[in-house]
C-alpha cells in the first residue's frame, strides 16, 4: 500500500521546484539566454522537479509492488502496465527522464532553448504526472 505522508512531501518538493520554475522564467527567450544565473536555476529546479517524479514513481510502483524497474523509465511503463499513467505521458515522461539524464551528465551539450522550451511548457507534464498520483494516491 503507498504511503500516503511519502507521497504528498514528494509532491510538495516537486510542486516547490515547478513554482520556481514558474517564477524565474522570463517572458522571453531572449532575456533567457542572457541570464546565466536564470538558467541555472530554471534548470536546477527542471532537474529536481523531474527527479521528485522519477522518485514518486519509484515509490508508487515499489509500495504496490507492480515489479522491478531496470531504468528509471521502466517506472513510468510499469505505471502504465498497471493503469495508473496513459501511454502518451508515460511517452513525455520517459523524454523528460531523458532530458535530466542530459542535464546531469552532460551539462556543457545542453541546448538553453529546449531547456527554455520545457520551462515554458514541459512542466505541464510533470503537472499531469503529479494530478494523476494525486487522485489515486493521496
């Protein structure tokens, strides 16, 4: 059975990290790709708020014990395979895993505008993965 109490703080850390999302993003991808220091904290938090997913699905799938994940996207398929995420966020969500990975590892080969790009609408995405958990599991 989820552990409700995880559940909800790992919603609280991923909604904090897509609340300052929202507000350091500026209006324009200009003023964007001139403030280094805006950069770093819009992606900073993209990392944390797609971790806090990557974590609540962890969570979710080990507490109902729907299998092993091999990868951190194998969460969100076993997710699907068990009627909890629709196949075409599961989809959005392993590119999103993908798009951490990048950040992680490869920080100096980033593209600023898809980090801009997923800062201005990607985050509805992780929205979506946190409501559907949401109404299931809290």
């Amino acid at each position: 059975m989820v552990d409700r109490q995880i559940v909800v703080a790992k919603m609280a850390l991923i909604e904090k990290s897509v609340a300052r999302i929202r507000a350091k993003r500026p209006a324009s991808l200009e003023q964007f790709m001139a403030e280094p220091d805006l950069q770093d904290i819009v992606m900073f938090n993209i990392i944390q708020a797609l971790q806090g997913c990557i974590d609540l699905a962890a969570h979710v799938v080990s507490d109902e014990g729907y299998g092993m994940a091999g990868s951190m996207n194998e969460f969100f398929y076993l997710l699907e395979e068990h009627g909890v995420l629709p196949a075409d966020l599961v989809e959005r969500m392993v590119l999103a895993v993908g798009f951490r990975n990048l950040c992680v590892h490869e920080y100096a080969r980033l593209d600023l505008a898809k980090v801009y790009e997923i800062a201005a609408s990607g985050i509805a995405d992780i929205e979506e993965f946190v409501g559907l958990i949401l109404q299931r599991y809290a």
